[in-house]
C-alpha cells in the first residue's frame, strides 16, 4: 500500500517525509523543492500529499491516487 507524503518543517529546512516514517525521505533548503519531490512521490505511488505550516498545521493537501472521487480541500 502507498504512504502519504508529508512536507514537514525540519531543523530549519524542510522535509518529506512518508506517512508513519521515523525517519525523512529527503530535506530541503525551501518548501518549494520539498513539495515538488513529495508531489511526484505522491504521483508515482497514487497516495495524497499534505503540506503543513511551520507550526506544523496541515495548510493544503492534495490526492494523487486511483479514487475517482478524491477529497476536496
């Protein structure tokens, strides 16, 4: 089954990081990048990608996956 990805703050730089992962699949200088190598993680196993807020608060979320009827928000 495919992980969700999360853009998560990180040491003061910005991770991704796949659901329920201890550890980060990569980290980046800004949030940019980080949503951009999440987003095509997200694509290539059809799972979703929340993007949070500094302060750790989901700000966006958006689903990659084969639900024709994804959530909205």
């Amino acid at each position: 089954m495919a992980k969700n990805q999360h853009v998560v703050p990180h040491d003061g730089f910005w991770a991704v990081r796949g659901e329920g992962n201890q550890r980060v699949t990569s980290i980046h200088r800004t949030q940019e990048e980080a949503i951009l190598a999440a987003r095509n993680i997200a694509i290539n196993q059809q799972s979703e990608l929340f993007i949070h807020r500094p302060n750790g608060q989901i700000r966006e979320r958006s689903s990659y996956g084969s639900d024709p009827y994804p959530p909205k928000g």
